[in-house]
C-alpha cells in the first residue's frame, strides 16, 4: 500500500544528506560536541530569520519555555495562565518550575486561547500569560502584552510557528518567546532541540546562563541553573533546514490552499469545518487541523489509518482532561470551546514535499470515511 506519512521526515532528510554529512564531518573533526561554532552559527542565523536580536539554543521545547519563564521571574508559588488546548508540555514547563497553570478556553475559529478569558483569569499571584501560537499562527500576543497589568509577562509558546508573524510581528519581538526543534517540526532536529528567542539581552543572558548550569564561564554558576544545551551535531541539522525553510513554509501554505479548495464541497455542506486564519496572521501550516461534524472521528481515523492515511489527533484531550493535572480541579465543561474541538478534530498530511496527488487521495479517503 502506498502510505501517505502525516509528516515526511525522509523526504526531508533527502534534500540535506550531502550536506549533513560535510557538516557532521565538521564537528566530528573539531570534537566540538557540545556548544561550539556550529551552534553559535546556528543562533546568529536563526535569529536572523526570527526577526529578533538573540536566539540562545537548548536541549528540547519544553525547557525552553521553563526557561523563558524563569528568566521573567517565574517561580515556586506563582500562577501562570495558558490555554487548555495545547501540548502537555506547555503546562508541564509551569508545573515544573513550582508554579500554578491556570487554564482559560480558546475562541471558537482559530481555536487560539480567548484573550478576554485570558485577561480575566489574571490574579495578584499571576506572573505570566503564556499564549500558544497553535498549528503555525500567532494567538495575540502584543495584544495581550497591552493590557497586562506591570507585574505578569508575556511568554509566548511558539513551538508551532517557526516563520509566522501577526501583524507583521514575529515571536519573541518586544517580549520572550521558546520554540521547539521537534523532528516533526516545520524546523526540526535529528532528536530533541529548542531554543529562545527575545529582543531583551538581559533575559537572553538569564537564560543562557541558567540552561548552563546557571553560569556562563567555567565553574562559575551565578544562579542556580541546569543542564539544557544544543548539541553541535544538531547545529548542523538546524542550519541546513533553516535555510530551506522560508521555501517550505511557502510550500505549505500552497498545500493548505488546495486542501482549502478540495474540500469545500465538504465543508459547503456542513461535513467538515476547515481551519481559519486570524487578522494579520501569516500562517505556515505546521499542521492543516479540520473538525468533524455527523462522524464519529475515532472511526475516521481509524479508516483513513488503514488505507495508508497518516491523518492523527492534536490533540485528543485539553489539559485540564488530563489525568496529570486532575489536581487543579476541573472538570467536562469547564473550557466548552477547547473541549468541543478536542473531540471532533483531525490533522490531515501536511508537509513541503506532499504532491497535489497525494492530496487528491486523502481527500478522496477522507471523503469516504465519512460516509
């Protein structure tokens, strides 16, 4: 059977294994393994293309929100507010730190997090309001920077939107922002990578400094850190793909588009309802998300798995569902929004490479599960 991947991690690696190698080669021969230059290419150039002044690369995601975080004073006993639709990971970092998450729905289209809800959930012990730019677009940040009482900070969870701006805004502009390097990711690693990325050098350097130990020379730990750093061999990965990546972020916007026209029947009559875009959003399509109406979406899921469709759930329970965080005392109908979505929605293959083709197939599956 010919199978149509969710994502198409070889095609991918395909276009850079030449260079891969020249560049393994490189840091091999230098034994510069962890840190070195590769890397230190690898944050100038990303930065660049972020549109923000540092870049500072880390081991995973999730320790680069923890990380922002603590550089904007986050700590034991404080609460920070974030949506309920979003990875595990972006209520993991909080939890781990010894903060409180406090969860607010989303909007209905574009499933970001409610900036009213957000607004409100804000409390004297609040510290920070985490908005989580989902499937590749911007929830509002510098809105919500706005009108943010002194005392509680932006940071933005933007492990979706390598390249995407809203109003023209990239993340981490005038605030902080953690992305993750995710294989899977629109920019993504042989293994797990992150980094963060801020205008402000003072928190650029807090967060190097902590993801070092808590010092940024030899057996000098100023604060009290730990142990998150980007390897050279993911460098060199991050480097060939940054460079390719503005193309593919470009090709799946065209990708979203053809899934945009090949399901309107579909979605005319009130079958599927297909992602929207907010105002001023650039979207890169880190994941094309519809929602099911009249099906049950397990059974769809399950039919299009079986013909070779690589279509999966993000994600199949908001987190106040979550066993993990059961503590904070939620329940079925607390978030309506996330928790609607969460169980009717279905993330379609999506990737640079895919053909219009392969498109048409998981239409015509698709279509056919539906019935």
């Amino acid at each position: 059977m010919n199978q149509i991947p969710l994502v198409d991690l070889k095609a991918a690696h395909t276009e850079i294994a030449e260079e891969l190698r020249a560049g393994f080669d490189r840091v091999l021969t230098g034994t510069a393994f962890i840190g070195g230059e590769e890397v230190r290419a690898f944050e100038r150039e990303y930065a660049d293309f972020a549109g923000v002044a540092h870049c500072v690369g880390v081991a995973n995601g999730t320790d680069a929100l923890e990380l922002a975080l603590r550089a904007v004073g986050v700590g034991v006993g404080d609460e920070v507010v974030l949506p309920a639709n979003t990875f595990i990971a972006t209520a993991g970092a909080v939890h781990r730190i010894g903060a409180r998450p406090v969860l607010v729905d989303c909007v209905p289209d574009t499933l970001l997090i409610d900036p009213q809800a957000a607004l409100d959930a804000v409390g004297p012990r609040t510290r920070a309001v985490v908005p989580v730019h989902l499937y590749g677009q911007c929830a509002p940040a510098a809105e919500l920077a706005e009108r943010l009482p002194a005392r509680a900070r932006i940071v933005e969870d933007a492990a979706q939107s390598q390249g995407a701006t809203r109003g023209g805004r990239p993340p981490g502009s005038g605030t902080i922002a953690a992305t993750s390097f995710y294989p899977g990711k629109n920019l993504g690693a042989y293994g797990d990578a992150g980094a963060v990325v801020t205008d402000d050098e003072e928190a650029a350097g807090l967060v190097r400094a902590l993801a070092n130990h808590g010092g940024t020379a030899k057996y000098r730990h100023d604060v009290a850190g730990f142990n998150s750093r980007l390897d050279g061999l993911q460098a060199v990965v991050l480097r060939a793909k940054l460079a390719r990546l503005a193309d593919g972020n470009t090709a799946r916007r065209a990708a979203a588009a053809r899934y945009d026209e090949l399901l309107g029947d579909l979605a005319a009559a009130g079958r599927v309802t297909l992602p929207a875009t907010g105002d001023g959003n650039v979207h890169v399509w880190h994941l094309y998300v519809v929602r099911i109406s009249g099906a049950d979406r397990d059974e769809v899921l399950g039919k299009l798995n079986a013909e070779g469709i690589g279509a999966g759930v993000h994600y199949p329970a908001p987190v106040h569902l979550t066993p993990a965080f059961a503590h904070l005392g939620h329940g079925r109908g607390d978030f309506p929004h996330a928790e609607r979505a969460a169980d009717r929605m279905l993330s379609l293959p999506l990737f640079p490479q895919i053909t219009a083709a392969q498109q048409q197939r998981v239409v015509e599956a698709f279509t056919n599960a539906l019935r």
